[in-house]
C-alpha cells in the first residue's frame, strides 16, 4: 500500500529538522518488510510527535518508535518502555545533525555557566527531564524544548538573569502559570524560559483605597479570596482564574464573564513595575488615577511579555454586588440569539456577564454537569445583574423584556445563589466538557461587532463542512469576543492540519466582518499569519518600532505576536481572498 510521511515547516521547525524527521521516517520504515504491511494497515504518528522529534508507527498489530532528534539518554528508555509490543528492539536511533547538537550543547553549557553565577543551583534546570513540564501553554499543538529554565526568587535574581542572558544575546521568556491559549509562553529553542510561579506574595491589600499590590506570580482568583474579609473582589475573572497569574492576566490583558460591566484587565490595573531586557528598573501608571507623561500602561498591558518582565502590580478592587441573580433564556434559531445579545446592549443595559452558548456546547457541558440546560435550544443566553436587589430587579425586569421581545422561547430566572451559580457551572466548564466529546479541541479568540454575531456562527456552521471538523461555541457574547472550541484528534496530522486551517479562517472572516484576529488569549505563535491579514506593513513595522524602543536587541519573546514581513508574504501567496491579492505591492517568493 502506498505510505505518505509529511514533515511541515512549522513554527521554529527549520527545514534542517524537516529533513531530519523524514530521514528517520525512512529509517523505521526500513525496519518492516513490505510483505510485514498489509492493505488497510495503518501508519500514525503520537501525538505532536514530528515536534517532539519521536514519531511513533503502528502498521497492524505491531508498533514501533523512532527517535529522530535529540532524546538523552534517561527520557529516551522511559518512552520506550511505553510501547505495548514486544517491537522495541525496532527502536532506532535515526541520523542526526552533529553539528546542530553541538552547537546546542555547547551555548546550553554557556548559558548555564553564566545563569550559575547568579541563581541558586536549585533554580536552574536545564536537563530534559526537567524541562519538558515548560515546553508549551495551554495551546498543546505547539511545542519547543527551552535551552534552559530559570526559576528566580528575588528581584535582585531576575535583574542579574535577565542581564546575563543580554550579555550573552540569549531570548527570555517569560512564563506564568502557562495557562495561555495562544502560545505565548512557549519557550525559545535557544533561550531561557524564565518562570516566574516563585513571586507569588499579596504584598498589600488596602481597602481604604480599594487596591492590591501583588506580586506577578500570584493567582487571580487567590486575590479575590484575599480581598473577601474587606467585602471586595478584583473583577476580571477569566475562566482559568484558579490558575492563571495576574502576570500573564496583564500580559494578555485578559478579560472574563464580568469584563463587559467591569472592564478588561487594562481597566483594573493601576501601575505595573518590572524590569527591561537589560535588567534596568522599569514602572508603569501610578497609584493615583492618573499618571504624568505618556499613558504607557496602556502599551504594556497586553504585550505579551515582549517589553518588559512584570513583577509586581497594583490592582483596583471592586465591592462585592450585594445580590446577583441571572437570567437564563433559550432560543431555536441562532439568529434570534446573536440579534437579542445586540438588542440588550442597544437597550441601555450593561448586564454583569451575558454570555451564549450553541446547542453542541450546551449538549456536551449538560451531559457534564447536569446545570438544567434546555437541551432543544438551538442557543442559550446568560445575562447577568447585580447591584442592590432594587437595581437587580429592575435590570432583570428590563432584560426579561427585551429577552422576549427578541423570540426567546424559554426564560428562567435564577431564584437563589445555588441555581444562580448552577447556571454558571456549565459555562465555566465548557471548556473540559469539550475534552470529553473530543481527543483534542482548539480555541479560537476572535472579535466582531455584536451585530454581526449570528453571521458568523452561521459561517463556522458552513466551515465545519468546509473542513470537515465539528465546532463547538462557548463566548463573551456582550463583548462580541468568539471562542468557537475547533474539535479534533491531534494524532491525526490530517486533522491538525484542517484544524489550523479552519481556525485561520473563523479570525479572517471575523475581520471581513469588522472585527479583529484577537479577543483575550493574545496574539502568540497561533495568530502571526492571520496578523498579516488584519494589519499592513506599515501598521506592522510600527509595531516593531515600539517594541525596539524597549527591547533594542528584540530578546524578550522574540518571534511571536508580530509577522515578519518574510512570513506575511508567504501567506499572502498562499490565501488569495475574492481574487484579490492582498497587500499587492510585497514581492511574492
Ligand atoms: C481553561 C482555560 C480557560 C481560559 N479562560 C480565559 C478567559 O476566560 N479569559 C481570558 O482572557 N483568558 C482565558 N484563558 C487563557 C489564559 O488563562 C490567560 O491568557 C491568562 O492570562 C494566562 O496567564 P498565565 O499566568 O497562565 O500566563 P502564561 O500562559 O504563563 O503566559 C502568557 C503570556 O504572558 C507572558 N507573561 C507571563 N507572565 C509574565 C510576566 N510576569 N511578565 C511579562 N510577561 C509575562 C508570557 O510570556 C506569555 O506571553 C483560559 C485558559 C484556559 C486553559
């Protein structure tokens, strides 16, 4: 039978390493006779395995691995011993790239060296074995080994690392609780992965001014149950807020259910101090209001660890609504849904959180944790109040109208704390209920007008038959912030690959439709062709100035959220939109 083996050039993958996984394709492949391969048996690789630089093969009843990159000698037993044959004698070492090894080897050893004269040995990894728990964030399709991870404690250890790492022109970066969705933290194949998880000190809580100082590693949530004795919580909550740190929070500035009334994490932080690439002290905002000079808090928020390591932040704190009730309303068309989502807005209502989930969603968060969802709704919305039970009951009245006048067919009201939250524990799970119905599944985070909302899940509807891959969508309606959750089987490189493709297409039409490639999750590795797509070169190229003034020698986080021209150039080759080129006037290659 006719085998086909691909190795794509993908991210950091250079067209040496390409060679390198065919070159072991061809040598597992050697192993088997011809007549050892049937008709209809089947070759696979693991999962990201090609970026991993092991691919495993299953032909029928047997199955091997091969080693293609640079396995030492302790993981590489441990992973062998996984395989359920008696075939591990198969196990091949294939040809590798000395001299890519050995230049490795030796800028590890040098980076190492220079890192040891300013952390304790304890918070220096740098053996596979220990690295591998870094080498990507939330978006798993994704992956690079870091040359080295630093685990500093004190100030004085992120100022002497990030200033040894200049010296020896060696890109940092910076991780949190490596939550992210975009890529953002994933490490540099030639740099240090600087994780911050050891800064995680509430440093002051003020009630008379309403604001923490915290420090960057500390948890969103753990700042709301500080704040809790003093009647106040910090109001972004991004469903991963158990985990995710208030550094990565202001480095993605990341929004959640109650950022359409509250704001996003740029309107809840008041200053942010750090250090430069170089080492220097750096600070941004003020705790007054308003700070003197260019608002720059502005431009950090967001950076996605590409300006400056952020260690401490000052952030405002709300009063806890004395009640909270949400309303939950059906409707058997989606339409009907994305207009109602524009027509409370339109209303003069800013609802606490109103979000909408499609009927696939509801079905696979319903079937997860029994929320009581109308299983026959084509869509569901979420619409939250709070306030004084006065204001409460006046907004819910309000909603309530409107909700009908829009075709809701269902409407129930919560009538206490526990429905009320029973109501939010299917939409705060979506995301591992989707890990029930799939091997793997795909966020996208894109944003559009609120009016445009039903326009673009009929679109991902004629996508999915496009692609031939099912989606799931979970979102910030009131935000008009898209999270379709793409579903697929990464031991599949078909199915990844059609994933990517799809995902690219749901950010592009949401700028067709006026919106932008990016929503809270940021920009990362995931989103860099479709930048090309939203931004010109000029838009581009200022970008890149802006991140010279800070970053001259580009090291902190080099190679995300901005495109090369290089790249965008090879993408406008690739995806020519209604016949038109776009950006006409760059070269094609
Ligand atoms: C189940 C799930 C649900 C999610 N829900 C939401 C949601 O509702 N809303 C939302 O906005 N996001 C959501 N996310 C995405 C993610 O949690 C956020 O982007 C979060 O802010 C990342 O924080 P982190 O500490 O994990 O950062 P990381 O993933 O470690 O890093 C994210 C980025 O921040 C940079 N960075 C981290 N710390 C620093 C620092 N101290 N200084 C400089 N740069 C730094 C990194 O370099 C990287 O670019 C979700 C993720 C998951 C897995």
């Amino acid at each position: 039978m006719p085998l086909f083996a691909e190795s794509r050039p993908r991210n950091f993958r250079t067209a040496q390493q390409v060679q390198r996984d065919l070159a072991a394709v061809r040598a597992v492949l050697s192993v088997f006779s011809a007549d050892a391969i049937q008709p209809g048996d089947c070759a696979g690789f693991g999962r990201g395995s090609l970026d991993r630089d092991v691919c495993f093969l299953r032909f029928g009843g047997v199955q091997a691995a091969v080693r293609s990159g640079k396995h030492d000698e302790v993981a590489w037993p441990a992973m062998a011993a996984q395989l359920e044959t008696p075939m591990n004698a198969a196990l091949i070492s294939a040809p590798q790239d000395p001299s890519e090894q050995a230049h490795r080897a030796h800028r590890q050893a040098e980076v190492v060296a220079a890192l040891s004269t300013v952390l304790p040995a304890h918070a220096l990894l740098w053996q596979k074995e220990d690295t591998i728990p870094y080498e990507c964030d939330g978006l798993t399709a994704y992956r690079a080994m870091p040359l080295v991870v630093a685990l500093p404690e004190s100030e004085g250890q992120v100022a002497a690392t990030l200033k040894a790492c200049h010296d020896l022109n060696v890109p940092v970066v910076a991780r949190g609780a490596g939550t992210g969705l975009s890529g953002g933290a994933m490490p540099h194949p030639m740099g240090v992965t600087m994780s911050l998880a050891k800064f995680n000190r509430i440093l002051k809580m003020d009630p008379v001014s309403r604001t923490a100082v915290v420090q960057c590693g500390v948890r969103n949530l753990a700042i709301s149950e500080a704040a809790a004795p003093y009647g106040l919580y910090y109001a972004p909550d991004p469903s991963s807020q158990i985990a995710c740190t208030i550094g990565g929070n202001v480095a993605e500035n990341s929004g959640g259910v109650h950022c359409l009334k509250y704001g996003l994490t740029l309107h809840n932080v008041l200053r942010v101090r750090g250090f430069t690439v170089e080492g220097e002290p750096i600070e941004f905002g003020a705790e007054a209001l308003d700070a003197p000079g260019l608002d720059l808090l502005s431009v950090v928020v967001g950076s996605e660890g590409m300006l400056a390591v952020m260690l401490e932040v000052t952030v405002k704190l709300v009063p806890k609504p004395r009640l909270a009730r949400c309303i939950m309303a059906s409707f058997d068309d989606i339409r009907k849904a994305g207009d109602a989502v524009a027509q409370v807005i339109a209303a003069g209502i800013i609802p606490a959180g109103l979000e909408m989930m499609d009927k696939p969603m509801t079905a696979a968060v319903e079937d997860y944790v029994h929320a009581g969802y109308d299983l026959n709704a084509e869509a569901i919305l979420l619409c939250e109040s709070d306030g004084t039970p006065e204001e409460v009951e006046e907004e819910i009245g309000r909603m309530v109208q409107v909700l009908r006048a829009g075709g809701a067919t269902a409407i129930t009201v919560s009538e206490n704390e526990a429905q009320r939250l029973k109501f939010w524990s299917g939409r705060k799970n979506a995301f591992p209920a989707s890990g029930r119905i799939s091997p793997d599944y795909m966020c996208m985070d894109s944003t559009i007008p609120r009016k445009r909302l039903a326009d673009i899940l009929l679109a991902i509807q004629d996508m999915e038959k496009k692609y031939g891959l099912r989606c799931a969508n979970v979102f910030h309606a009131g935000d008009g912030n898209l999270h379709p959750l793409i579903l697929f089987d990464a031991n599949d490189p078909d199915q990844l690959h059609r994933c990517e493709l799809f995902g690219a297409d749901i950010l592009e039409t949401s700028v067709a439709m006026g919106g932008t490639v990016t929503g809270e999750h940021g920009v990362g590795v995931e989103k860099l062709s479709s930048m090309c797509v939203q931004f010109s070169p000029a838009e581009r190229e200022q970008m890149l100035a802006m991140k010279r003034a800070f970053d001259p020698t580009e090291l902190l986080n080099p190679g995300k959220v901005i495109p090369s021209l290089v790249r965008c150039a090879e993408y406008g080759k690739m995806h020519v939109r209604k016949g038109l080129l776009p950006f006409p006037e760059l070269p094609r290659f």
